[in-house]
C-alpha cells in the first residue's frame, strides 16, 4: 500500500491570491456548515483555509497556486501553521496546528484560577487557569449580536490576530450560532473590521483543543466532484492557548512593567468566564474557526 505524508512548515497563504473569490466562498460556506451542524456540548476547531487546499489537491490538483511551499523558517520566531497529510488510497488525514507569540505577552505570575461556567456544568463551578492583562486592544460590543464582546488579540506583531466573539449572556452562544448561520457574512465583517482601541482588562482562560471533522460531507455538498472514492477525509485540529502564544514554546523570563497599571483610568473588562466562539486570521482570510465550552481545571 503505498503512502504519502506531507509536511508544510508554512502553509503559503498568498498562494491563491488569485482565486480568492473561491476561498472566501469556501471559508464562509465551511463555517456555516460547522455552525449549523453542531451543538453547543463540546469544543470545535476547523481549519477553512487548510481545508480549501486539501480540496484542491483531492479534486483540482491543476489549480493555480497548489504548489507546496517547504520554507525551513523557525517556528520559534516566525507566525507558522504546520500541516500534516496522510494519503491511503481511500483514507486521507490532515493535521492542523498552529505556533504564534503573542504582541504583548501574559505574564505567567497574573495566571490564576478563575471560574468557568460550563452550559452542562449545572451548579458547578470549574476552576481553571485564566490568564490576564491589561493593555489597549480593539474592542467593542456588536448590537447586531445581541452585545456580544468582540475582543482582537493579536500576535506575531499583528500579522495575525485572534478574534474572541463572547456572548453577553451566559447561555448565549446557542442564540448567537443561529443567527450567524442566517447572517454568515457577519463573520467576514468581523474580521475584516479594525474596531476602536480601548484599555481593556482580558482575562482569559488557557484552554486546549483537539477536534477531528469528516470533511467528506462537506465536499460532497460543495460541488459535483466524484468523492466516491474516498471513505474518509479527516481534517484533525490541535491548538494551545498559553501564556507566550498559541503552540508550545521554550520557557523564557520577560523583564517588564505593565506600562498601563499605575495609570487611573478604570479598564473595561472582558471576562471570558463562559463559553465562546474564536476565529485566527491573516490578511488572507480566516484560518481557524470554532468554540470553547469547556476548559479543563
């Protein structure tokens, strides 16, 4: 049985710069599939932009721009999403992760335990490690999300940035879905947006995610393309959320004040204390989706 496996160190995204009528159809329709083909009981992570080129690759192994880039960058200090593929005649896997420092930073001595309310947790309350700083990001409250918390975390000296969408009430986030499934392209607005900057204390918790998705459905319902041929088409996540960034990195000691704490000004503050939906992007687009329900203690 012959096997192929693919590894990108840095998955080249201008490369489809010229079909990015293709790409934003694509991330929009993939994310509206996860939406409206999920519940609010466990974390979900996708990658539409990775997922798009494995599309390619699978059906369109012609298009403009499916080269493959093997740049040997560190991922230490450049913005990097490795990706794994695993081809077996009519198994394919893919593995996504991501590694990316934060601008600012969270100091690990602010890292505490906080409460996170689970949607299935009852009375319980489930102490995790939350982290926090207080520095000016974008920020803002979207009335046409019901006043949800629109909070940009950027990274890699805002080469890319995380989007945290928390709704305003508790047991908001099954109401918040349903209306972006109707209104999809809020997503994009979003991410496209570039809100006011305020001082805002974050605290957010450290969570990890691992999710596996059959992409085969999806494919199927995009286009007419033969997938027959293919029993599975796994598309598998793995993100961290830490104090450094979004990835395991090497323990390093950061000298510094926080240029903001001796200031009297009173910060808003976004506690991100229940469950929420994130998105990762760049200038080419989105390129992780997906929500936190629970975090573990």
């Amino acid at each position: 049985m012959k096997i192929l496996e693919l590894v990108l160190c840095l998955i080249p995204f201008c490369a489809v710069a010229n079909a990015n009528v293709e790409v934003r159809e694509f991330t929009l329709d993939y994310i509206q599939h996860i939406l409206n083909n999920t519940d609010e009981e466990d974390n979900i992570a996708v990658a539409p932009y990775a997922a798009f080129q494995l599309y390619e690759e699978l059906f369109e192994p012609n298009a403009v721009g499916s080269e493959e880039d093997e740049s040997e960058e560190d991922p230490q200090e450049s913005p990097t999403i490795i990706k794994h593929q695993l081809k077996q005649q009519s198994f394919v896997e893919q593995n996504v992760t991501m590694k990316a420092r934060w601008t600012f930073n969270f100091q690990t001595r602010d890292t505490s335990k906080r409460p996170f309310r689970q949607l299935d947790a009852g009375d319980r309350t489930f102490l995790v490690d939350n982290l926090r700083k207080d520095d000016v990001f974008r920020y803002t409250n979207l009335e046409k999300l019901f006043n949800a918390s629109i909070l940009e975390l950027p990274l890699h000296f805002n080469e890319v940035k995380l989007w945290i969408i928390l709704p305003q009430m508790e047991d908001g986030l099954a109401e918040l879905k349903d209306y972006l499934v109707d209104n999809i392209d809020v997503i994009e607005e979003i991410s496209n947006s570039s809100y006011k900057t305020e001082l805002v204390r974050v605290m957010m918790p450290k969570f990890s995610l691992n999710f596996e998705q059959n992409l085969r459905d999806f494919y199927d319902e995009l286009s007419d393309e033969d997938i027959t041929q293919y029993e599975a088409i796994h598309q598998i996540i793995t993100l961290k959320f830490k104090e450094h960034g979004i990835g395991d990195f090497h323990k390093i000691n950061v000298l510094f004040w926080n240029a903001y704490s001796d200031l009297r000004i009173v910060p808003k503050v976004v506690d991100i204390s229940h469950p929420f939906l994130f998105m990762i992007t760049n200038k080419e687009g989105i390129q992780f989706f997906g929500q936190v329900v629970k975090c573990e203690p």
